[in-house]
C-alpha cells in the first residue's frame, strides 16, 4: 500500500498503479480508504500521480479522479505529499 502524507492535513493511501496518463500513473484507493466526492454525488476511487511510481520519502503531486480514465481537465488536484510504502 502507498500511503501519500500531507502537510498535517491527512493521507491519501492508494492500493496499486493501474495505468498511466502521460506522465502521470493512476492508482486506485485502498479498499479502507474514504471515496473523494465529485460534483453530482458521484465517488471517484483514483487517484492521478507525478511521479508516476513514486519512491519512499519522494515528493508527490497529487490529483482525484472520478474514473480511472477521466481525462486531466476533470482531474480534482488536492495538493503534494511525501511518499510511504506499507
């Protein structure tokens, strides 16, 4: 599991990459992980990352998306965090 740390303002824990969007990898939230709401009361379960495949203690962009294939415009950007493996 990869736990994304933010400035005291929680943690985002992500399960496993599923694919890539340019630069981009997109994970999919850990099963205990709280879904991410998006406008209509729709749940998105992944998340957009840069690095891609980020390495313990790295710095790492983060972004919420609805569907693991919604395209970057939609993209719901929540900030940066450091990288932990569990």
């Amino acid at each position: 599991m990869l736990v994304i740390r933010q400035n005291g303002r929680g943690r985002v824990r992500l399960d496993r990459k599923v694919s890539s969007s340019g630069t981009h990898g997109i994970w999919e939230f850990h099963c205990a992980e709280n879904s991410q709401m998006f406008e209509g009361l729709q749940a998105g379960r992944h998340a957009a990352l840069l690095p891609a495949e980020p390495k313990e203690g790295q710095e790492v962009e983060v972004h919420m998306m609805l569907r693991a294939n919604s395209p970057q415009e939609e993209w719901k950007p929540i900030g940066k965090g450091i990288a932990n493996y569990q």
